[in-house]
C-alpha cells in the first residue's frame, strides 16, 4: 500500500468497526482488510510493542491502533479470558456500553479496559486503553427489550489508544446528526446495558467473579468476562 499523503487518517466510527470490520472478519470475508486491520493476540505483547504491528493504515498513528483479537482457548472451552500482557495487565473499567447503527438497532457491545503495570491487584495504572468491540449476533432496536441477542465471541475488535491531556478520542470526529441533503440524520441516544451491573462500578480483576448480562439470551461459551 502507498503511504498516504499528510492528512490523511483510518479514523472510522463505533458503527463502521463493528458493522463491516467486524462483521466481515466474523463471516471469513475481505481477507485483504487484514492490511487494514490484521489478527494480533494483543496478550501476547506489551501495549508499547502494539503500534508496530498496527496495520498498514496506522502505522504513522500515534495516537490510536486497531486489531482483531482471536478468542483464547482458555475462553472457547468456556473458561475466563486471561488479561495478562507483558510486564502488567488489562483491567476492565466502567460497563458496557451498546453500539448502534444508523437505524437505531443494536449490533454490538463496547467495554472499556486499562492496561496496569505490576501483578494484580496492585498494579500501576497507565495511560494505555483498549475499546474492545464484540458483534451481536442479531441487532434489535434498543425499546425491544424482549428481543434475545447472542454475542458473537470467535474475534473482537480492539482499539488501542494512549490517553493525553489533548486526546479526545473518539469525540473528535464529527457529530453523527449531521445534516445530509438538508435533513436532520439523528443518531440513537446512546444507553448503557440494561442490567444489574448497571448500578455498580465495574472495576473488575482478573479474579472476580462473572457478571451477567440478563438482557441478553447467550449460552455459557457467549459469556464477555
């Protein structure tokens, strides 16, 4: 691939990663958008070490870098996930969160994770944050609160990014409701995961217990630790 002229950067929104990043890598097609966004175990390497093996559209970044996560062995036979990376370890912060479409229809779920220095629980928090994305497998419009949702868990999508003082992530692309032909497009009002752990601060180890997600209907092998 050429190098792209100053100015240019992979910057896609929530919906684009998870609708045909995401979607594609799950359903084994566009192969070439692994130049893109290649399959890295992003627990094998410290997150310092990520942006080199970033694909080719990031690899100028220095502030964001994208990867497809396999699923661990450990996870497939319905064990937890180890977060283990390097010299520390990433930590989930905050809940989960909904991705949505254009239309208003769920097709995803986004957690939030800090990566800390050190052996748990007494790690070091650093500035490195992972958005790691999961595909649901069949998306409904968030006032369908009896639809059942299964997550899809074969690969998750991960955007590696480091925290400054003038990083405003995600926030400083452009507003969803823009206006497009003179008409007003507005966007779902974004809506944390109805559930139990919605009234509690998920700061969870590696060690802590499952929390379940009551509103979606997914056997034991879908569970997201």
């Amino acid at each position: 691939m050429e190098e792209l002229p100053p100015g240019f950067r992979f910057y896609p929104t929530e919906e684009e990663l998870v609708s045909f990043y995401l979607h594609h890598q799950l359903q084994g097609t566009r192969q070439d958008l692994h130049h893109v966004i290649p399959v890295v175990d992003i627990y094998e390497l410290e997150p310092c070490h990520l942006p080199s093996v970033a694909g080719e559209m990031c690899r100028g970044d220095t502030e964001q870098w994208f990867f497809f996560a396999p699923r661990q062995e450990r996870e497939a036979r319905g064990g937890r996930p180890n977060r283990t990376a390097g010299s520390g370890y990433w930590k989930a912060t905050g809940s989960p969160s909904y991705v949505y479409n254009a239309s208003g229809r769920v097709i995803g779920v986004k957690r939030t994770m800090v990566f800390y220095t050190g052996k748990a629980p007494a790690g070091r928090k650093t500035k490195w944050k992972m958005n790691e994305y999961r595909a649901i497998l069949q998306g409904a419009r968030h006032d369908d609160s009896n639809i059942c949702m299964q997550l899809r868990s074969e690969y998750s999508l991960c955007r590696i990014y480091v925290v400054s003082g003038t990083f405003g992530a995600f926030d400083r692309r452009p507003l969803e409701d823009v206006t497009m032909m003179g008409e007003a497009q507005p966007q779902p009002q974004q809506q944390q995961v109805p559930s139990a752990i919605a009234e509690m601060e998920m700061d969870v180890d590696a060690d802590d217990h499952d929390l379940e997600l009551p509103f979606f209907d997914w056997p034991e092998e879908f569970d997201w630790p």
